[in-house]
C-alpha cells in the first residue's frame, strides 16, 4: 500500500512539474510577443528642403526635442491619416531621430500619405519675417521656449504653405477638408490655436507674424499663442467693447465655438491644449 501511494505521489508530482514547465513557458512566449509589440525602431529623419515640404497638407509639430511620440500622438497622427487619404500628414519632430513601435512598419503601407521628418527651425522659418526675429535669440531667453517656439512654427507654417495645423493631442474623427480659413473660440473671449486652417499667404496669419516679431515677450506664458491670436483678430475684424468677438464670420475667417468644432469634427480636446 505504500509502495503503491509514494509511486502514485511522485507521478503526480512529475505531471505537476511538467504541467508548471508548459504553464511558464506558455506564460513567457506571450509576455515575448507583449514585449515585441512594445519593441521601438530608431528612425533617422530626413531635412526635407522647404520647397519639397507638401503645400495645404496637415501639419503636427513636435517642438520638445523628444525622439519619440506618446501613444495618443500616434493616435492623432493616424487618425488625420485615416480621415484623409488623399492629403499628405506631415509629422515634424526637433530631433535627427525618432523611435517609433516597430509595428508602425505596416503604416507605411496603411497611410502612405504619413511623412516624418526632422524640424529645422531655421529652415521652417526661412521665407518669413521670423528668421531675422529668431536671430535675436529671444526664444533662447524664454522658460517656455518649447512652447513659445511651437507657436510660432505653426504660424509660420501655415503662412508659408497653407493647409491645416493640429496639436498632437487632437484627435479626428472626420474628414476636416471643408475646414478653411478658419479657428476656435474658447470662452468668450479668446481664439484657441490647437486647430487652425488657412490658405497660403492669408493676411491673417501675416499679421499674427508680424506681431510675433514686433511684441514677442519671452517671458510671458503664451505672449505668442492664444493671446496673439485674439489680440490680432480683434484689430483685424474691428472688434471691440460695443462688437464683440463671437461665433461667426469676419473678413472671411470663420470663427467656430470649440464645442461645435469638436461636435464637428474631433473626439477631443484636451483642457491643456485650450490653455496654451
């Protein structure tokens, strides 16, 4: 009887070890696959010259000199993508390298209207009245340069080749080609410049170049974002205490509610994004 119950204990031992050995390596193949879903490729960007940049295309700009993009920025970007398979997405990061998920491979088959290139701001700048501003080193003096630059870049951007501008937290769930000539208003009071759309060379956006150049203070949070923009919209449109700034057109320039531009056409803004 006891030969027959130690037999029977080993073997069930051994069927023990061996079904914990399957569940392990079971276990481990799956946390390799997890892990070659996380697995990154570095990317050297190419300096594309500005005249080969695409004109009206969507731009995403990313100024803080990071080699990589967050999730949710991959999500804004392939969601542009997936809305507009006809317009290019072009992806401009301050950094030579960028370290994207290795699935993002097949992307180059899904959107091939997905470019990724480096951002020279001296090249983005060149053709606009900020290259001479920028030489005075002011951005450099800024605790807020990311930000301030960023601001300016996307002024400069949609001056020099039109088209629509995007924050990389904004995520789009529809076609946004009707989408010209036109920005958000937040509050009452204030034009919010996650969103912007304009043709070439628009006078509006001149102006907000120009008043870069004359009135940038670096030391002041947003003294080029949204600030400028209401400040430059006021005098463009002749608004004022008795006509107020509000929904609607001036001069050509369609002036949307933040909501009715996320009902529209986005998933979200995020409250950070309303406060640049």
């Amino acid at each position: 009887m006891t030969s027959n119950y130690s037999k029977s204990t080993v073997f069930s031992s051994v069927i023990s070890v061996i079904v914990v050995g399957i569940l392990i390596r079971k276990r481990k193949n799956v946390l390799e696959y997890r892990q070659s879903l996380n697995d990154e490729v570095q990317q050297t960007l190419k300096t594309i010259d500005a005249s080969n940049i695409p004109e009206n295309a969507i731009y995403f700009l990313e100024t803080s000199g990071l080699p990589m993009l967050s999730p949710k920025q991959l999500c804004a970007v392939e969601s542009a993508a997936l809305h507009h398979p006809n317009r290019p997405v072009v992806v401009a990061v301050k950094n030579e390298f960028l370290q994207l998920p290795i699935v993002l491979k097949s992307w180059s088959e899904r959107y091939p209207n997905v470019m990724f290139i480096n951002l020279d701001i001296v090249q983005w700048l060149n053709g606009t009245i900020l290259l001479p501003w920028l030489s005075k080193n002011l951005l450099d003096k800024s605790p807020f340069k990311t930000a301030q630059s960023s601001n300016a870049l996307r002024y400069a951007t949609l001056f020099k080749y039109g088209g629509l501008y995007l924050d990389t937290d904004v995520i789009v769930m529809r076609p946004m080609d009707d989408l010209v000539n036109a920005v958000g208003l937040y509050a009452t009071n204030g034009i919010n410049n996650a969103v912007m759309a304009f043709e070439k060379h628009h006078p509006y956006i001149e102006a907000c170049l120009k008043d870069v150049s004359a009135k940038f203070n670096p030391k002041k949070w947003g003294s080029n974002g949204p600030d400028l923009l209401t400040r430059v919209i006021n005098t463009f449109c002749n608004f004022n205490k008795t006509n107020l700034l509000k929904p609607g057109y001036c001069k050509g320039i369609r002036i949307l509610d933040i909501s009715d531009l996320k009902i529209q056409y986005l998933a979200s803004i995020t409250r950070q994004t309303i406060k640049k």
